[in-house]
C-alpha cells in the first residue's frame, strides 16, 4: 500500500516537460518531502538523483519498509518514530536516519517485555546496517550493531554482534523465554545477566558463538514437591555455539544454593558442568535435548512423604541413550531418617500433578546407605547396616570433574543377590519414579524391646514404592 491521503506542492510544465516542487506527501503518522532547493525533478526522468526526508509520527514499521518494496515477512511490526534521509538514484534506493520503534508485536512472539527500540541505520543495496541499536526492556539495554541483507529471492542473512552488560535478568528472563516459547515471570528471577553473542549467516538458521553469565536467584514455582524450587545464589557461566539448526550450552561454571519456600527448609547445594545440544525443532521440549551433563548435590532436602528420605548427597550424570534422557549416578544417605513404606506397596502419598511437566528422564540411580540412618517403623527408628561401598563423599567446593568414578555408577549395579547391606535404587522415570529397597537391621545398635518389631526380627526384608501410584512406563 503506496497510497497518501493529502499532498502539496508546485507543478510546472515548460517546452514539454513536467517539473514538481515543494512537494510533501502525507499519510497518518507519515510525511514524505521532496529536497529539491526549488529546483524541482522530473518525476519521468530514468537517471535523475531524487532526495527525500521521511519523518514517522507512528506510523506502522512494516508499513513504512512497504512503501520501499522491502519484504516485511516474519518481521515484527511497531509504531515508528524519527527521520529518515532517502536518495533515489538510478543505481538504487539508499537512506540513513535514526529510528525509535514502540509497542513492538509479532504474530509468533511475545514482545511485550520490549519497551522499545532506537536505532541509528544505513540502507543501500538491499541491505540495512546498525551503526547502533539499542533495545530497551525495562531498566536493561541490550546493544547490537552490524547488518542484515535482504537479498531478493533470497533468504535473510546477517552479521550481527549483541551485547549485554549488566542487565537485570527480571528485564530480560521473560523476553528470551518468550523467544524460546517457554514462560519465565519477571517475579520468578532476579539478578545480572551479561551476555555476548555474535550472529552470522541467515537468520533463520544462524551459526551462532557467545557467551553468557548469569547471577542471581530463580524460582521454579511450577515445580512440584518433593524437589527444591528456588535457586539462590545461582552462578551461571557458559559457552553457546550454534549452526545447522542446533544450539550448543557448555557449562564452564554452574552452582547454586537449593531451596524451598517452606518453613524450616535448610538449604542444599549443587554444582554442575557439562553441555547439551538444542535441536530448534525442540526449542521447548528438553525429552528430545541431546544431554551430557554432570551434576553434584551436597544435602538436599527432600519431602519425606514422597521420597521416604529428608535429604540426599551424591553425584547425577545426565545422558542421552536411545533417544531419551537417562539421570543416572549415585545417591546417598547418611545422618537421616529413612520413612519405611509398606512391603511392596503400589500407591502411596500421591502428589497432585508430576513434578516436571515437560521433562522426564529415564532414571537408573544407585542409592547407598552410610553411617546413622534409620528406618522410621511403628514409631520407632530401626538402625540400618550401611552399603558396603565405597560411599561417595561430597565436599563442599564449587569445582568438581566428569571422571567422577560415581558418575559412571546406576541401579543395574546393585544385585539383590550378591549385595548386602543396606541400599536402594531409583527407576523408572523422574515424574513416575520406582524405588526399590533392601534393607539389613543393624543388630549390634538394637535394644531388646526394638529387637520385638517385626522388621527387626527378620532382620532383612525389600520393599518396593511407587510415589505417584503407578508403575513407571
């Protein structure tokens, strides 16, 4: 649509020739002025040089990249504000100016979080570039500069460098979520988020190289018990790499403080490393990221009435076998409480909705028994005989390697048969998790009245809980 409502200016005709002047087009939220000095153009002329100056009071932005014939598809629109400096010439069309767009939407997108954006560009030869960009959300500015090309029957493609230094990550959380179709309220995060990113080729498929560091505190208030759902004092420092339509995380760095909102909740730890790749066919479904990760938790609360235990320290490796991710690796116990279950129960405290909505790794974790746990039966707490492994002591540094030998351990370790002591699995899967026990009194920590419950007269016994009330598939 190249229509104006109104218009003005001066039209001569001398010896066969038409000549306009002081000529200005108008259209709601739009002006067009010819820069003529009075001279004025001929308006049939194929190799006259015209100047113009564009002025946007509003106006729609595709609109106004319309008017050009530049190809505004999978663009955002926005209301537009600024000058423009526009030459036709014979070898093309080229403007400079400086822009501010407002009220940013997308038909694929949520850019709400975007207050605006103000630009100062250059366009010739079907391609714009950003001597400067900046883009505002809330009190964070994220700067990019470099070009995009918009060749003609071709796809878009860019070289674009983005810069964010210090940014509240309540700011910016909501509009990379948004981005990545996945929802993070601004109430959920807070903290600084530093960023570098350095875009090349086409857009719709970029390679992409940065950085990120992020510090601050998350809260995952969809997650369910009986697992921590706020991260405090979260440290994030890590790689990204992407091209072929994948997007690569390298940790170099990750560790935080694990926590709940509950009364009387003490805080665990965890540390993590690793990568995992991104297919942008999965953007929002991590059962189909290609994982390597390795993590190491120290004293993590959990809800006794799910998991039978109050707290848990160990190594998790977290793998992609088959298609599917694997949580695998060594949990546990000691100085804690074991809740016994009935034997072989298959319902128990059923928790309203599964803990993760969209994620559910395959799991195959050992869990080991040591010093000073109990099992809680008819009142009493029942000393248990420790496993007789090699515990995986945890020590409370923010560092850790991926040749961690009890990375590589997983329940199909442990042998009902051969095993003795006291120990555990975890399978199934992480919403509909089995767990399986063995259990050996420690007799030699027995008075005579406990030796008279009947878990302690049989000495061993299995056990067999399904949290959620069903067999893991």
């Amino acid at each position: 649509d190249r229509h104006y409502d109104t218009g003005d200016g001066e039209v001569n005709y001398a010896a066969g020739k038409l000549r306009l002047s002081h000529v200005t087009l108008r259209r709601p939220g739009l002006q067009l002025k010819l820069v003529d000095n009075g001279a004025g153009c001929d308006p049939f002329a194929t190799n006259a040089t015209t100047d113009t100056i564009l002025k946007a009071d509003g106006a729609s932005f595709t609109e106004i990249l319309g008017l050009f014939g530049i190809d505004t598809a999978g663009l955002p629109d926005a209301e537009a504000y600024g000058t423009a400096q526009i030459r036709f010439a014979p070898a093309g069309m080229s403007l400079s100016g400086d822009a501010r767009l407002a009220a940013l939407r997308h038909d694929d997108y949520d850019l709400a979080a975007i207050d605006e954006v103000n630009a100062n560009f250059t366009y010739a030869d079907s391609k714009v570039g950003f001597t400067s960009l900046a883009v505002l959300t809330g009190e964070t500015t994220t700067q990019l500069a470099g070009e995009v090309s918009f060749p003609p029957g071709a796809p878009v493609s860019g070289d674009l460098q983005l810069k964010l230094e210090h940014g509240r990550a309540q700011d910016t959380a909501p509009l990379l979520a948004s981005l990545m179709r996945v929802r993070i309220a601004p109430e959920d995060i807070t903290g600084d988020i530093d960023m570098a990113l350095h875009l090349q080729g086409e857009l719709d498929a970029p390679v992409l190289t940065g950085k990120i560091n992020y510090t601050g505190d998350m809260t995952m208030s969809a997650l369910n018990a009986p697992f921590p759902n706020i991260l405090r004092n979260f440290v994030i420092d890590a790689d990204l790499a992407g091209k072929d339509n994948e997007l690569e995380i390298s940790l170099n760095q990750c560790h935080t403080s694990l926590e709940r909102a509950d009364d009387g909740y003490r805080p665990g730890a965890l540390i993590a490393l690793g990568k995992v790749t991104i297919p942008r066919a999965a953007l929002n479904n991590p059962n189909s990221w290609r994982w390597d990760m390795a993590a190491r938790i120290a004293n993590c609360q959990l809800d006794k009435s799910v998991a039978l235990v109050d707290k848990t320290s160990g190594y998790l490796r977290l793998t992609t076998v088959a298609a599917r991710p694997l949580l695998s690796g060594v949990l546990y116990l000691e100085n804690s409480q074991l809740v016994m279950p009935k034997a072989n129960a298959e319902t128990g405290i059923t928790v309203a909705s599964p803990p993760f909505t969209t994620f559910d790794p395959a799991l195959s974790v050992m869990l080991q028994v040591g010093e000073n746990v109990a099992a809680l039966q008819s009142g009493m707490n029942i000393p248990l005989r420790a496993t007789p492994l090699i515990l995986p002591r945890v020590v409370a540094t923010t560092t850790f390697s991926m040749s961690n030998s009890f990375l590589r351990r997983n329940a199909n370790m442990l042998d009902a048969n051969k095993t003795k002591g006291s120990w555990g699995t975890a399978t199934g899967s992480l919403n509909y998790p089995c767990i399986s026990g063995c259990y050996e009194v420690n007799a030699d920590q027995l008075s005579l009245f406990m030796s008279m419950i009947p878990m302690v007269a049989n000495g061993r016994g299995t056990f067999e809980f399904f949290p959620r009330g069903t067999v893991a598939k």
